[in-house]
C-alpha cells in the first residue's frame, strides 16, 4: 500500500477512536452520582494535646 493511504486510513482511525471515547467518557460522567461534601466538626486542638 501507498504510505501516505496508510497514514491517511491511521488517522482517520485515530479519529473515530477519539469521538468515540469523548462519547463514551460523557456518558459515563452523567451515570456517575453526584459528590456531597461531608462536614466534620474539628476538636480544639488544644483538648486534644491536654489528654495526651
């Protein structure tokens, strides 16, 4: 084969598999559930030193 059709045919496959796992990767991203930060509550520091 001619080398410039290969590089060609490559690209173009590098292309779809590029589209592709865009696609795949935002689907992927709208199944995953939503974070919820969790808040803790800090002892004093100072409490914690004085029972050692």
């Amino acid at each position: 084969m001619d080398t410039h059709l290969m590089i060609g045919v490559a690209v173009m496959f590098g292309l779809i598999a590029f589209a592709a796992s865009r696609d795949l990767l935002r689907r992927l991203r709208e199944q995953q559930p939503q974070l919820v930060p969790v808040k803790v509550k800090r002892a004093d520091s100072r409490a914690q030193r004085h029972d050692r």
